[in-house]
C-alpha cells in the first residue's frame, strides 16, 4: 500500500481472546463496555448473543469467541464489550479482555502467515509484531458479514 | 424588553415570510387578477413588519411598510400590476433577505433602503413613469437622486406618510405631553395606564423616551407621545387624566403642514430618533387589519435534533429510574420508596410529553383531504365519498411534513383515473357513487397509509400498451410481467395513461414523484389492483420513532412485546380444550377456530421437561380477517413503549419487528404478528 508511507503509527485498541492478542483500529471503537444484561433474539447464528440497550440505542452483540469458532467458556469479571461503530451499523463483540491501547508503527505489520492459530484466515487481515508481543489484526468486515445481507424484499 | 432571547424565532420566522412572499409574488406575477394573493403577500410582509419593529430593525420594518403601502394600493385597485412593479418589489423582498442574512451573521440588519423607499413610494403615487424610469435607468440616475433628498429621505419619512395618510383618513394627529407627580412612585404603572387609555382609543406612533425606558422608569415626571385617534382633545383630555398621580396633560394637535415645523420646535416628539423598539406605527387602514395580531408566542419552535438529544438523554434517565426502583424495593426504605415513585410519576408525565413532542396525529395531512376530493369530484363531474379511517394514527413530524405532497397525488389519480364517471359505474354494475377509503395504521416497525378506490383499477393492456409505447418495457418482457408488476408500472417516469389529459393528474408526473419522495423516506408504495374492482395503493413508512401501546408477554424468563393493534382479546384456556386439526392444534373461539402458535416453539425455546399446565394463556391477534392464539406463559401487562429498530446488523429477524426498552432498561423485542399468520 503506497499511504503507509506516510503513515507512520496506528493506533489500536488490543483485546484478548484465549490466549491470543487481536487489535482492532481505535477509528472504529466507539467505546468498551462492561458486560451489560442481553437480550436473546431468536432464531440467530449462536455467535449473535442478542441485543443490548447500549444508552438508548439497541446495539447487536457477537461473541467472538464462537464466531471464531473457539472453545466458549462462562464470561468472567473481565469480559468486556467492545462497541464497533461502523457506516452502515454499530454492533458490540464480546471478547475475554480489553487490555490497551497501543501505537503499532505501520511497518511493522506484515501479511497474516499461512497458518495462525484457530482462526479463519479470512478473519485476519495482519498480523504486527510489538516488542515481544504477536498482535492480530482484525478484518471487521469479514468478521461481521454473514448474518449481514440476506434480504427479503420480494416483490 | 431584551430582545436576544427572540432573535432566531425572529430570523427563522422572517426567513419563512419572505419565502412566502416570493411564492406568493411569482404567483402573483402570472396571475396579477388575482388579489387573494396579494393579501397572502400583504400578510406576510405585514407580520415580518411587525416583528423587526419589535425587534428594533428599523430599516426592515421601513420598508416592508413601503412595500405593504404598494401592496395595499394594489389590493385596493389604486395600481395595476405590472411586471415593473413586481420587480420592484422583489427587489425589496431581495433587500430583506440580505438584511435578515446580515442579522443572522451578527450584523445590524442597517442597509439603505431609501432607493427602494423612494421606488415604493413612486409606486404607490401613481407616478409609474419615474418608476419606469428608476427601474429601467442605470442606478447613477438613482443615486443622484437619494443624494439630493437623503436629509429628508431618513427613517421618520415613513412616519410622516404614516401621519398625512391618517389624515386622509379621518384621524387626528396629536403630540401628548404629560406631566407626572413629582411624588409619583408608580412612574412606570402610571405610563402603562396612559399608555391602555391611548391605546383604547387610537394608535400611539411614537413616544418620548421610548417605551422601554419609561418602562425602566428611565425618564424624569415628563414623557409625550404622538398618537392617531378619531377622538377629540377634550375627551382624550378627561381620560388621561383619570390616572392619578398626573400632575398635568398637553395636547397639542399635529396639522397636516405644521408637522415638520411642530416637531422640530416643540421637541418633545423625538422624530428623528431612529430606535424605536417598542414603537407601534399607525395602519393606513386600522379597522381592516385589527384583527391581525402579531406573531404569538405561545409555540416555540425547536429542532427535531434537539428532540432526538432529549429523548435519548430521557432514556438514560428510565434506566437509572429502573435501578433506583429495584434498589429500594431490596431497602425497604419508606422515604426512599416514596421518592423513587414520586420520580416514577414525573418521568413518566415526563415521558409522554417528550414522546408526543416529535408525534402529531396524521390527521394534520388528511384534514384537508375531504374539502380536496370534493372540489376535485365536482371538477370531474364525478361522485365520490372520502372515507378516512385512523386519522389519529400518530406519526413522526419528519414524516408527516413530508407525506402531504405525495398522498395529494395518489388521491387525484384515484378520483381522475381510479373511479369512473357515474354512468360507467352504473353500466358495470357499481353504485353510482364512488368510495375511496384512507387509511392510516401502525403495523410492526411500519406506519402503514393505504388508499383504496372501487374504481376501474389498473387495465393490464392499457398499462402494458403504454409503457411499451413510452419505451419503458419491451414487448418481450411485457408477457412475463404479474400483475402487480404491471401496476407498479404506473409509478416509473413519464407514465400516464390518461387518454386525454386533464389538469387534475395525467401530467406523468405524480405518481412518479410520489414514489421517489416515499423512497426518500426509507419507504414503499405498493400496488395491488383487480382491474373493474378497483386499487389499494399501499405506502408503507419506517419508523424512526414511534410510540405504540403493546402487552407484555413472558415466555420462560424472556420478555416479549405484542403490539396492541394486532390483539383481539387475551384468553386462559384449559388445555383439554386444545384440539388437533391435521398437525396443528386449534381452539374453538365462541365457534370459530383459531390455530394456536406456540411462541416458545417459534422462538426456538426449551420447553421440554417442562410441566404442562392445566390452563394456558393465549394472546388472539389477528392479520386482516385472519385470528390465531399467541401461547405465551403469562401476562406482565399493558404498556406504551418506544418502537426501536434491531440495527441495520439484524435486519432480517424472523418473526420480531423490532425492540423496545423497558423501564428497566432491558431490551424487550417486539412480536411481529403479521409474519406469524399466513
């Protein structure tokens, strides 16, 4: 990409999902909530938990864990909510921790190698190397599509 | 009187009076016999002068009462309208713009108008060929002219027209001065009584000091007045001085050539002041506008943004109204609990009224249907009945502002090509008088505006003849099309089937705006047509807001909502009752059967090993004619909720029509009925 040129830092907030570090671009965290009650909606994929009432707003919420396909486990004092708000929706993950923010310098990211842990290739865009840590980046878009366009309007 | 408070009513209420004013001109530039539309401008142009008046924009006020003087002489016949004359007065609307641009950026709203003035008042003398002239000529011409008359050429010109006009009128012109008490302690009670006497008995054009400063009590035992009145000196006179605490009472009458002169050495009518807030100018025609009133200020407008900031800070507030509840009912606490429900009333009056701020039923829009169709009947030679059903459908201002346009298009079509004449009708065998039903409903996360008419409906060949004509559709694809396609086909551009074209619709153009304006809602309009029995245009409107009254069900520990449109009735019914009808059970509901739905089922609940009641509670909702039960566990109640969408994540949901949230700041998804009946 030729703007990484100019672009020295990105600034991502990281979470923890098992014992993975994943980041996500600070642009697009609206906020992290603690866990909030949610209300199951039916007949969903069993990654979409529900919805919660987010200040007034019904914001969707997706577990990531079972998104990715990972072992679900009980949601702890440190599940945290992290609300993605992107141009056409807002929608909340539930991730085990919220733990930083962080500066990545752009050139430190590098495409995902072959084989990354558990998780659906598709799902990650980059991979950045931080000191001694291993960060994953994100495709939101990947990540949030499926349940996303299968529209009804039949005429 | 600190005006600053009023200022962007002032601006956003000027702004909308000259655009009336512009309409209302281009109107009257096509039309100039037409003098009902002077009066539309003459009223706008008169409220705009009242208010900058008010306000203390003298230069603004000035000139639309020189604008009103040539509007008045058009409306009383003095003056043809002719296109000079027009320009001219747009002109001054131009000249009000920039002023009111210029108050609106901080600036004083001061700009020379007295070419204009000086134009207006050619007009309105008669004396069109100077007019001609000024208007026609380059402005070098002009300015010479203000140049030589600039010292009388200053804002008190306007009065003194004012002063000779009321002459002409039968009023005399008086300068009153009055002597206060110099033990007077109600100095500023004393100048208002005066100030009632006078009004009662004319109209007061000026007043030294200005009215603010008496009412500050900001002057010493003297102040004078000018003012127009049919009464005489004397009683004026004895009236004034029923006021007590009034030492004594000059008057002085203003003659009709000793104005200037009197003015200038009496000094007590301060003509040349040009503030004048506060100030009332004489009419030329009292008795003909007294019933107009300046602008009320018993509404404010606000912006519907602001609406939105408050309603969603308000739901904060339910949330934490929720928390407060479940905290003192674990307290036990009678002080708190008092409190806490105390707060549970006022949010909940509170509640309602930020809720129905944003609502107005859409009977505003339909309100002026009936009086449409029958005009529109009488000009077709046709008979039609207006029936309109739920016009106290409440919707979203945004919606209804917008939703009186295309609605006014779609009830022309059906009256100009929907419903026959009367001996057609006859000949098909229909009653001679045609129905066309409006309806208005809440349905799910919709609002629904339907129109129905028993006319021809839409005729296939015609349609498709047309529209192959017109090269919207080929004849190929022509056959594969239903018929439902085939009358959506009468929304696309440039359609009109019309064999003769009339000035009620068939221009091609309605019915293709009222698609792309529902569009531009976010919604639909669907057409469904039996051809010789008539259409039902549908318009189907999202809810960005909307207040609906549902019952709240629980099912296991989850919390659902059933719109109270769709309910019948609630019923317990035993569970021997429950019949088996070819794999689906049933009940008799007073004779009539009605399948049961088992919400848990549907909504994918665990409901095995769970014991079977001996009673069941079934919510009977119904879609058109059709009824089915809702099983549900129990009741909660009866509530007025706040629609809400799933987001744009969730937008295909199976059977839920969106959310709402309780008091307790739970998320509780809404039934949709609709798709739970076939």
């Amino acid at each position: 990409m030729t703007e990484i040129a100019q672009q020295t830092d990105k600034k991502v907030i990281v979470f923890q999902l098992m014992d993975k570090e994943y980041a996500i671009g600070v642009d697009v965290v609206q906020s992290i909530e603690k866990l909030l009650s949610v209300t199951r909606v039916p007949k969903m994929p069993s990654y979409i938990k529900g919805v919660i009432n987010l200040k007034g707003v019904v914001t969707p919420i997706v577990d990531l864990r079972e998104r990715f396909g990972m072992v679900v486990d009980d949601y702890t004092d440190s599940t945290r909510i992290l609300i993605i708000s992107l141009v056409e929706y807002d929608v909340g993950l539930i991730v085990d921790a919220a733990n930083d923010v962080l500066d990545i310098p752009v050139e430190s990211i590098e495409a995902q190698p072959e084989v990354v842990g558990s998780v659906k290739s598709d799902f990650i865009s980059g991979v950045a190397k931080v000191e001694r840590r291993l960060l994953l980046l994100l495709n939101l878009h990947k990540v949030l599509e499926p349940v996303n366009r299968v529209r009804t309007d039949e005429f | 009187m600190d005006t600053n408070q009023y200022m962007d009513m002032f601006i956003e209420e000027s702004k909308e009076h000259l655009q009336a004013c512009n309409e209302h001109l281009l109107e009257l530039e096509k039309n100039p016999d037409d003098l009902g539309i002077v009066n539309e401008v003459f009223r706008s142009a008169h409220t705009l002068k009242g208010m900058s008046a008010t306000m203390g924009f003298d230069d603004i006020a000035s000139l639309t009462h020189m604008m009103e003087n040539v509007l008045d002489a058009i409306r009383n016949a003095k003056i043809r309208v002719t296109s000079e004359i027009l320009d001219v007065v747009f002109r001054a609307v131009d000249y009000l713009e920039e002023m009111v641009v210029d108050i609106e950026s901080g600036g004083t709203g001061k700009k020379d108008v007295s070419e204009l003035v000086k134009s207006l008042n050619a007009i309105e003398a008669g004396r069109s060929a100077i007019l001609t002239a000024v208007s026609e000529t380059a402005s070098t011409v002009v300015d010479e002219v203000i140049k030589n008359n600039q010292t009388t050429l200053h804002y008190d010109d306007f009065e003194t027209t004012v002063i000779s006009q009321s002459f002409e009128q039968g009023y005399y012109a008086y300068e009153i001065t009055i002597q206060l008490r110099e033990d007077c302690l109600l100095k500023a009670a004393r100048v208002f009584m005066v100030f009632e006497i006078l009004e009662k008995t004319g109209e007061i054009i000026k007043s030294q000091p200005h009215v603010e400063q008496l009412e500050n009590e900001n002057f010493d035992e003297q102040f004078s007045i000018a003012l127009l009145t049919k009464e005489d000196r004397d009683t004026l006179q004895a009236k004034i001085m029923k006021v007590s605490e009034i030492e004594s009472v000059t008057i002085n009458p203003i003659s009709d050539h000793g104005f200037i002169d009197n003015k200038q050495t009496t000094n007590d009518v301060a003509v040349n002041t040009p503030t004048t807030a506060g100030k009332k100018e004489i009419e030329p025609d009292i008795e003909k506008r007294s019933g107009i009133s300046h602008p009320s200020t018993k509404t404010i407008r606000v912006n519907i943004e602001r609406l939105d900031v408050l309603m969603n800070l308000f739901e904060e507030l339910i949330i934490d109204r929720g928390r407060l509840q479940s905290i003192s009912s674990e307290l036990h606490n009678p002080a708190l609990t008092e409190t806490v429900e105390s707060i549970t009333r006022v949010s909940g009056d509170l509640q309602g009224i930020i809720l129905n701020m944003r609502m107005i039923p859409v009977e505003t829009v339909f309100n002026r249907f009936p009086k449409m169709v029958r005009q529109l009947a009488r000009d077709l030679d046709k008979k039609v009945d207006l029936d309109i059903v739920g016009a106290k459908t409440e919707l979203d201002r945004t919606v209804i502002d917008e939703i009186g346009d295309p609605l006014v298009h779609l009830i022309r079509n059906a009256l100009d090509h929907g419903i026959e004449s009367p001996a057609e009708r006859l000949a098909a065998g229909k009653p001679e008088e045609g129905t066309i039903t409006l309806r208005a409903y809440h349905s799910g996360n919709h609002v629904f505006i339907e129109l129905e008419d028993d006319g021809a409906g839409v005729n296939r060949k015609k349609v498709i003849a047309k529209a192959i004509s017109n090269g919207i559709l080929t004849p190929e694809t022509a056959e594969t099309l239903t018929n439902r396609q085939v009358a959506e086909l009468i929304l696309a551009t440039g359609f009109s089937t019309a064999e003769k074209i009339s000035d009620v619709s068939g221009r091609g153009v309605g019915l293709d705006v009222v698609k792309s304006t529902i569009e531009s809602l976010g919604g639909f309009i669907t057409i469904k047509s039996k051809e010789g029995q008539g259409s039902l245009f549908q318009v189907q409107l999202p809810l960005t807001l909307s207040i609906i009254s549902v019952m709240l069900v629980e099912l296991k520990d989850e919390v659902y909502a059933i719109p109270l449109s769709s309910i019948i009735e609630t019923a317990i019914i035993k569970t021997s009752d429950i019949m088996n009808a070819h794999n689906q059970k049933v009940i008799d509901l007073r004779g009539s059967i009605v399948p049961l739905v088992n919400l848990k089922a549907i909504f994918e609940m665990e409901t095995q090993g769970e014991p079977t009641d001996d009673l069941q509670s079934v919510v009977i909702v119904r879609k058109g004619d059709k009824l089915a039960g809702l099983v549900v566990d129990s009741f909660i109640g009866q509530q007025e909720i706040v629609l809400k969408s799933l987001g744009d994540y969730l937008n295909n949901v199976f059977a839920i029509s969106g959310a709402t949230i309780l008091g307790d700041g739970q998320v509780a998804l809404i039934v949709d009925c609709n798709s739970l009946i076939k």
